[in-house]
C-alpha cells in the first residue's frame, strides 16, 4: 500500500557535521511537508512544497536548515551545522491539493546531535 | 503564538470507559479540523476530521464535536480500548485552495487501562 517512506530512521552525529534526511512522498501526492516533533511545540512546520515548489519556510531556521525537493519523488531536508538543540524527530508528510488538508506521515528521522 | 493548544499532555482511562481528549483553538479563520494518533517510532495517522459546518462528525468508536463559538473541539473514543493508547494531536486548517498548512496541538498522550 501507498506509504510516505524516510531515511535514515535513526541518526546520531556529531555537533557541527551536516545531517540530511530524505523523504519518498505518495506516488501522485502534489504537496510536502517538513515537520519537527518536539515536546513543547508539539508537531513544527518547517518547510512545505507544493508542485515541487517552496511556498513556505518560515519555520525554519535559514542560518542552518534547507529543503528541497529535487524531483517529485524525493524531498530533502538539509542542516548544515547540526546542533545538539536541533535533536528530535522530523516527520515528513505529503498530500493532495485538494482543499481538504489530510496529510499523510512517514515514520519520522530521529535525530540526536552529540 | 500556539493557535492551537491541548492543554492536557496525559490522560489515563479504564478500559470499556469513555475518553475525551480536548483541544482549543484561537484563530477563527480555521474552518477545518482533524484529529491524528501517534504511536511509538512511528508518523501519525489520520482519525478522523470535522468540517465547520458541522458540529458533531462520528466513525465507529470516535466522535469529534466541534463547538464554533467556544473555538473547541473534543474527540470521544466509546468504548475505550488497550489499543488506544497513543499520542492523539489535534490540528486545524483554512481550507481554500492554495492553503494545505496544518496547525498541530501539543498532544495528548492517552492511556488505556485494562
């Protein structure tokens, strides 16, 4: 069945090293998301394409953070010096532009930064 | 700025009992609402969701109630089940095309005991 898949599922680095983590949205989903877990903020969006194209990033840090999407089978999602406060699960989700706004979740990338 | 806030992190219920699991809103541009489960190590999946013309939308066990004026909406899971327990977050949308953005709560972390 249909799935949103990511990798790695697991990532541990070292401060300073640059982390990216990958996304396969649904085969015909139009829309991307980026999103960071974290127990205070509950689900973050950080960055969101459609058609391919960003529409909005302001949830993300610029000085570290990228996030593209190179064709429309895989997004990327790029910090470029990692911090230890960057540690936590990024979910990627995709969807249809339909106007109602389910998304669809891959199981997530655990990051720790050491 | 949370516009959407669920102000319970944790909620423990006997099982057969019902649950409520409730969420507020602030901006009352959000026409559309849904409700997702997390389990451990993996994305969120989608429950079940209410449209603001609506106030009450059921599927099986789950009940969403949406109240406009008091901006809140509430998830009732009769009877409650082992299975249940998960991470239950929240989430609203403006549903017009050209807008596929979610807002996630903070989550609720429900247990279900046998």
């Amino acid at each position: 069945d249909a799935r949103v898949t990511q990798t790695p599922r697991d990532k541990v680095t070292e401060m300073g090293q640059e982390v990216t983590m990958r996304c396969q949205p649904i085969l015909g989903h139009n829309t991307v998301f980026w999103y960071r877990q974290t127990m205070m903020q509950g689900l973050e969006l950080l960055a969101y394409f459609r058609n391919r194209a960003p529409l909005d990033d302001s949830g993300m840090p610029k000085d570290r953070f990228s996030a593209e999407m190179p064709d429309a089978t895989l997004a990327t999602l790029k910090i470029q010096p990692s911090e230890p406060r960057d540690s936590a699960v990024y979910f990627c989700a995709s969807g249809r532009e339909s106007g109602i706004n389910e998304q669809f979740f891959g199981p997530g990338t655990r990051l720790t930064v050491l | 700025d949370q516009q959407v806030k669920q102000n319970s992190p944790s909620l423990s219920v006997q099982e057969g009992r019902i649950s409520i699991l409730n969420c507020d809103y602030t901006n009352s541009m959000f026409d559309y609402f849904l409700w997702y489960k997390k389990y451990p190590a993996e994305g969120p999946t989608f429950l079940i969701s209410i449209s603001s013309i609506k106030d009450k939308n059921e599927d099986g066990r789950f009940t969403v109630f949406l109240n406009k004026s008091a901006k809140h909406l509430s998830l009732h899971i009769v009877p409650s089940q082992p299975g249940d327990s998960a991470v239950y977050f929240c989430a609203a949308s403006v549903t017009n095309f050209g807008n596929e953005k979610l807002t996630f709560g903070t989550g609720t972390r429900l247990t279900i005991i046998p």
